[in-house]
C-alpha cells in the first residue's frame, strides 16, 4: 500500500523508496507538525531488519527529505495550521507509484 497524502493527524503515510519502506504519521504541537517517521529495508520475514527512526518538529510549510537508497529522496511537508503532512517528492514516486503498492 502507498499513502502519500495529504493526511491528517495520527494518520499514516506509507510510501516505498527502493528496497526501503517509510511510515510516517504526525501529531499538531503548539501550531507546529509533531512528526514521527521510521524507515527499513523490506525483505524476508525471517531475515533481520534494523529500522531507523526520526523525530522532527515542523513549522507549517516547512519540508524535512528523508534519503532513500540509490540517490532516491522524499520529503515531508506540514501543511498549513499544521493540519495536514503530505509527501513531496519525485514525479516518478508519485506518478508511478513503486512495485507492488495497490
């Protein structure tokens, strides 16, 4: 599944850069996007994975990029009165979509 956004709070944004799959979700702080997202690298269920985690606070309006691999990139960007997170990123990650995202 992909998700790119907008959404609103708590919910997610599921997107898939590569061999890497990111959730993102934000909560409305003090006018500001509370933002929370994690990335790891999709394989087997039995093979170990390490994940990585980032948490960034966002004016509205502002982007944080998120680097995937093979020089692939998205950001996150806080919407206006911070009611809102949306991916912002290539043409060919939003147009296209990546394999296997329905």
């Amino acid at each position: 599944m992909t998700n790119l956004g907008p959404v609103g709070p708590q919910q997610p944004i599921l997107a898939v850069m590569g061999n890497q799959r990111v959730i993102a979700f934000y909560a409305p702080v003090r006018g500001e996007c509370a933002v929370n997202a994690v990335m790891w690298k999709d394989a087997a269920a039995d093979a170990p994975y390490a994940s990585t985690r980032v948490r960034m606070s966002l004016r509205p309006g502002q982007m944080f990029e998120l680097d995937g691999p093979q020089r692939q990139s998205m950001s996150l960007l806080c919407g206006a009165d911070a009611s809102t997170l949306a991916v912002v990123a290539p043409a060919e990650l939003i147009l296209t979509g990546t394999p296997g995202s329905n």
